[in-house]
C-alpha cells in the first residue's frame, strides 16, 4: 500500500507541476488494441491511434516494473490487485524488440511471440504502418518455409537455414526458379526474415499480384567460425567462415534439393546491416556466382564514412566501373530516412564512390524508419520486384 | 543482506533438524551442466547427474524468486550481486515445461528456448534420457519441417500446419509417400510436435537406420472453431470442427501439395492425449480414409475409468470386433508408467474392451516417465517405426 501512495503521489507530482508544457505528450488516447505479435488470446500489449505501446504484467510483490522499449525504460504503475500498466511514447510504425524490467530482471513479456534479436529470444510489437498491406497475411495462394538442418564439416557444427518456396513450387514439379540468399543483421539468426521480417507474406504478395518472379529465398545464419591456431600464440581462436560455409556448402546443398537455376544469372545475394556487409563483401569476390545485389541499410565500408579510394577498397573491387555495370544485373541499396549515425553518412560515402566510378545502382529510402525490419521489409519489397527481370 | 541471512538460516534449519532423514536429497553434486534447449550461448539454466534443475537470473531489486517446475516452487537465494539461484529436486527425464516467478509475476526464463504449452509459449528444460539417442540430432540426412499457412473456410481463419518430408523427398522428384496426421495434445499447438517432440529427428534417425520406412508427417492444430447460432437462445456458441478441417481441408490440400500415396493404406492418424482422443474420433468415423492408429497417453472414454459398453461407445464403433481387426491394420497404444489418474484407468478401460472384443493391438509403455513429451517421443518412435509396413 505504502508503494501504491509512493507511485501515486510521484504521479501527482509529474501532472501537477511538470505537466503543463507536456500537455499534448501525456493525452493518451485510450483506442488501444492487441498488437498484432501476441500469443493467442492474449490482450497485452496493446497499441493505440498515436502508435503509443501499453505493456500490462501481474506481478503484486513486485516494487518496480519498467516497459523497456526503443531505449527508454518507462515506470509502470501498479493498481490495487497487484497489474503493473505502462504506456510508451509514440513509436515509429513497424516492429520493435522490447522487454520488461521486473525489479531488475530483465525479461520477455509473456503476453508476446518471441523473437531473436538483440542476441537472444524476446518480446516484439508491431505498430500498424500505413503501408503494412504490402506484407498482411492474405487469403491467397502460400509459399512454404521450411526448415533445414545440416552439418557444416567447416564449422564443425549443426547449422540451420530456412528456405521459401513459393506458391505451387510443389504442385509444378518441373519448374525450376531463381534463388535470393538473404541475410539477417548483427544479433539475428537465420528466424530473423520469416518471423520479423514476413519475407514469405512479402513475396506471395508480390508474386500473387505479379510484382515479382517466383524465386526461392534461402535465409542462412551469418555467424559461422572455425577454430583456428593463432601463428604467434599458438592460442586457439575463432575465424568467421561464413562466406565459405555459404559457397562451398550451402548454395550446392541449396541446388542439390531444390529446383533451382543454378546459375549466376538467376541467383542474387542481399542482407540488412551486418548481412549487407557481408553480402556485398562475397557478392565482389564471387561474381561468377551472383548477379544482383542488395544492401538494406548498410554497406561495407562501415562504420566508415571517409571518403571511400576504389583503388583500395575492397582490394580494388570497384576500380573498373564498366566491368561493375557489365556484370552485377542489378545493384541495389535501400536505408530508412531515420536511421542513426554512422549508416547515412556511411551508406553516403559509398554511394558517392559508385558515383564516381559511374556504377549504376537503385537507391531508395523508406520514409520515416529507423535501423528497425519496417525499413527491411520495404526494402525487400523494393528489391524483390525488380530481382531477375 | 537481510533476505539472504534468512534465507541461509532456513537452510541451516532444515538441514541441521530435519535434514538428517534427507540426506540424500539435500546433498547436490556439483556437475551441473546447460539445458541442451538453452538459447546459443547461454549458461543456465543447468542439469546435474542426479538431474536437478538450477535456475539463475538477475534481479537485484526482487524481493522473492521462485523456480516454478513440475508443480513445485522452488525458493531461489539471492547473492550480493543481485544474482538468484535455486535448484529443483530431481526430475524425470525428458524435457518439462516451468517458469519463474519474480514478485509473483510468471514469466519466462530468459535462458531457454520457448515451446508452446500449456495455452502459451514458455520455458522448457532437457533432463538427459538413458535412451535419448533416438531423438538426438546426428549427421545422418535430414528431412524438412516445412510452415504451411492455409485459409480455413470452415473457421474462418488463417491456419497453420507444419509437414515433415523425408530425407531424399526433395531429390527423389518422383517417389510417392504415405502419411501419418499427428496431433499434439491440449493446451498445445501445431509446433509441439518438432519442437519438443522432436518428431523430424525421431522420423530421421529411424529413417536412417531403415527402422522406418521415408514417410510425410502433417502436424496441424486441434483447435479448430466455427461460431454458430445456439437454437435455444440464439447466442452465437464456439462448436469444434477439427475434424472436417483434417478430413475435407487438410487431407485434400497435403494430397494436392504434397507426393502422397492418397489412399487409406497409406494413411495413418495418431496424436497425444487430447489429440489421441480426438483421433481415433476421427479415425472410427474415417475407416475409409485412415487404416492405421496410434493413441500415445489418452482414448476417446477419457475421463471415465468405467467400464466400456461396445454397443453404446462411440455409437457402437467397436461392436464388430472382426470388422475392425479385417479394416484396422495396426492399432497402437502407448502410455507412460507414471503417468497420474485418470489416465492408467482410462486406457486400461478401453484396453479391457477391445480384449473383450477381440480386437488385436500393440500396447506399449515408457519406462519411468509421466504425462509428458518423453513418454510420446518414445511412443512415436515405437509406432512410427511399425507404420506402413
């Protein structure tokens, strides 16, 4: 009881004599409705009109519960059976990871589907985008997803990808198609494009309505490391090996069980963030292998944004422009309006070395996202209508 | 400070005046190694030889942290970091269900992996099995789980199914298959089966090892609504259609999707606890469609003990005991030996009848283990490897 006055009269405080010049911030409009990423049947966390989260957890013996969302940590309140309630900010259309903070430990919110992000399973919420049509779950025909476990002899590990087939790959069992390998972000797994980023619903949506070719989309783990001797130490350390688990194991497993083109032409190679890093990395040095590109939010000069000499970047890579534009079909990056330093001003300087070697390329932004999947999905939509044209 | 010298004085009690008769059980061996259902990299919570279950979790500011698995709270000691350990009395092997509890507040540990049961997606925990070679994953060809969403006339609603093909379906573009439809059990859902069934790993390994012959798998959801008008008073009422979901939707869509044999003989239905019930409803009613049942810890006189009337169960289904035995090519039960009431009685019940009636069946029982994924795990493993033979 003594917490719940304590609470109280904190609040009494914050709206009597802080709260005049926050008049407009504290209105909440109470228009909250389950987040579309709950488990079923459950109503928390709600989002509302001004795209503001409420999170809501029993927890009675609990002194402090904070909703722990975008970096800013929100106090929640407590009423008389023991729910603690908080709400958010408003937050950027599309989906956040976030957690709950119960005295101290930090947890997923039981109310949500998991996640991996952030280097390990937590809550997400989707806040409705205006534009969120283009990845709805609709009544139309389905791609699969399926899970692919294999040993990899270079990491000396069980690994896993998932692979989209889309709509009537099983029923047209004499097609072949095109195959985008597609990479998830510092922290992500290979879970990370079907779960939070609906890479399947994004594809059958376009393919339904013919705004992209029916590919197939392997998404890979782009952690992959061997131990190895270090030469001065001797001592044992890790080596990423991911750009050889990928060629080496991967795509001929990928062309070895599923109806693929197996040719450069018809296979494009893309990733946000670290995977656009890593992708456009492997993409210059395995030219006879992919055709097109894409880097959503990031490039792989980062986190560097110096002005980018082609004749050492990349040992040289960019160095020809017209060999560039005669062999990458399609060159493609994309980065939301919102996002932080170091990525506009990196991504920029990338851009400005293509433009100085005259390499053509797509570039779009998606308006008002951060280094968050809304970006990412728009930014697959984007790409994948223009893939294998 | 306070807590934890209360804590330790607790300790001290019990293990000064009470502990003498427990001996055993308060002396833990310090060999305690992570959950293989851990997330990448995480530490706890672990598994000891006498398999014990410690918890850890930071939570400076909690006042009270239980471990909260197989029906018992554990009280967890809090150190001067804020950390808070606690550990189970020995468990069954096999994989249980728990959360924490952190000021009364149910959440999941942030350690593990989440499994959908009991009506949401929480912790889960591996106790190592003497027999778990069965289930482990080995460098042995895999087949897939394949995510397929469908629309669902009968409900209304988008539905989910997930199908495992065989090691070499992918390759082999011609090679037909039979089929086994298997259910989860209540409070669970169409993932239970491959994610703490271990369903793929147990076909794979038989497979392997041609203990079994290269079948399908369909795991889909059995709960499956339609809303419809109560004749008395007009008010709309949830009534289960699961069954014309499986038989008019789900079988018609994987015979279209899918290289199935689409005939009977090569079509089995099985499913556990609820969806043992559920199934061999489905299964008396379909002679036409299935030829082969596995009923793992439930049949359909669940919760009754009482003895069975051929003539009334079921509408008379097994009062033709010749009939069934010519129709039912393999009729499967299995339960746990220390699985609790009802379910000893209730099987022996059904058992009891069908010896009554003459009708031939295999019943099998898992060793030490209860009303939980060890015991079906197995009773796949047994069942899958007569199927279709």
């Amino acid at each position: 009881m003594k917490q719940y006055t304590v609470v109280m009269l904190y609040a009494f405080i914050l709206s009597g004599f802080l709260g005049f010049s926050q008049a407009s911030q504290v209105s909440i409009v109470e228009d909250f409705k389950p987040s579309s990423v709950n488990q079923p049947g459950q109503q928390y966390p709600q989002v509302n009109s001004q795209s503001r989260v409420r999170a809501r957890i029993s927890a009675p013996q609990a002194n402090k519960v904070q909703l722990d969302l975008g970096g800013v940590k929100y106090d929640m309140v407590k009423d008389d059976k023991g729910t603690w309630t908080g709400d958010s900010n408003p937050q950027d259309e599309g989906f956040h990871y976030y957690q709950l903070n119960i005295d101290g430990a930090s947890v997923p919110d039981p109310g949500t589907l998991y996640f991996y992000g952030a280097g390990r399973l937590g809550s997400g919420i989707e806040i409705p985008a205006k534009d969120q049509d283009f990845f709805a779950l609709k009544d139309i025909p389905h791609g699969l997803v399926s899970e692919n476990i294999y040993f990899s002899r270079l990491t000396n590990s069980f690994r896993r990808c998932f692979i989209y087939t889309p709509p009537g790959y099983n029923e047209n069992a004499t097609t072949h198609y095109p195959v985008l390998y597609l990479q998830h972000g510092s922290f992500e797994d290979e879970t990370g494009w079907s779960a939070q980023g609906k890479a399947n619903l994004i594809l059958d949506n376009l393919i339904a309505v013919k705004q992209a070719v029916p590919m197939i989309v392997v998404m890979d783990n782009g952690y992959a490391y061997k131990t190895q001797n270090n030469n001065r130490d001797k001592k044992e350390q890790l080596v990423s090996v991911f750009e050889e688990v990928l060629i080496t194991e991967v795509i001929p497993m990928i062309d070895t069980k599923f109806r693929t083109i197996a040719n450069r032409e018809n296979r494009a190679i893309a990733g946000l963030s670290m995977g656009a890093n890593q992708t456009m990395r492997i993409m210059m040095k395995h030219l006879d292998t992919f055709s097109q590109y894409g880097g959503f939010s990031g490039t792989s000069n980062y986190p560097s944004s110096d002005v980018i000499d082609p004749s050492a970047f990349l040992n040289g890579k960019y160095k020809d422009g017209d060999f560039i534009n005669k062999k990458i079909k399609l060159f493609w990056l994309g980065l939301g309006t919102k996002e932080p330093s170091p990525f506009p001003k990196s991504v920029g300087a990338f851009r400005a070395m293509l433009d100085q070697q005259k390499i053509k390329y797509v570039y779009y932004e998606s308006p008002e996202t951060a280094h968050e999947w809304l970006t990412w999905r728009r930014c697959l939509k984007q790409f994948a209508s223009k893939l294998f044209r």
